[in-house]
C-alpha cells in the first residue's frame, strides 16, 4: 500500500470520525434536557468533530493553500465556541433559564461558602 493510498484511508477515518462527532453533537442538542447541558453538546463533541473532519480533509486533499485554511478554521473554532457557550451559559443561569434539580454544584448561590462575608471589610484595615 503506498503512502498517498494510506494518507486517504487515514484521512477518510478522521472524516468519518468528526461526522460522527458532530451527529452525536446535533442529537445531544435535541435531546438533552436544558440549555446548561444542551451547550456541551454545542461545544464539545462539535468542536472535536469540527478539527478531526478539518484534519482529514487536509490529509485527503494534501494541498499547502487547503491545509493552510483548514487549520484556520480548526484554530479559530477551537478559541470561538468554548467562548460562545461560556456566555450561553452565564446567560441560561442569571435568566433562570435551566433546570435547577439537575445542576449538583451551584458556587453562584448567594449562600455560597465560598462568598466573603459581607460584614467584613478587609481593605477597611489596609487603608
């Protein structure tokens, strides 16, 4: 088996592989059951699919303009979604809109431990 017959089996694997990624992504956004879990199927298993079909395609298509764009792309998907669903999901909690019997650990909860107390004033004693 030559190299360039090995380089497109390889490469349609990884296609292959991210379509199935990004499926297993849609039907999480169908099926799961509010929009905090919802936006891990939006990032997760979409953003992972997104680089293994760009990463396939530039092994099938061996072209250095095509290669260039592709990794683009992977690259800018991979800065974009974590900050896009990190905003989701800021947005879903201060709007009320998920599902509170699912959520196991809230550290936004105003009775939080984790929250200074408010009849402390530490830079009171530092001025």
């Amino acid at each position: 088996m030559s190299l360039e017959a090995m380089l497109d089996v390889l490469g349609s694997a990884l296609v292959l592989a991210g379509a199935f990624f990004a499926l297993t992504a849609a039907i999480g956004l169908v099926r799961l059951p509010d929009v905090l879990n919802r936006m891990h199927a939006a990032s997760k298993p979409q953003s992972l699919g997104f680089v293994l079909l760009c990463a396939g395609l530039a092994l099938v298509l061996r072209e250095p303009a095509a290669t260039t764009m592709l990794v683009l792309a992977a690259g800018l998907q991979l800065v974009t979604a974590p900050a896009a669903t990190q905003m989701m999901g800021k947005a879903a909690y201060r709007t009320g809109q998920f599902r509170s019997d699912l959520v196991v650990v809230d550290d936004h909860t105003p009775d939080s431990d984790d929250e200074p107390d408010e009849d402390r004033d530490d830079d009171a004693e530092t001025r």
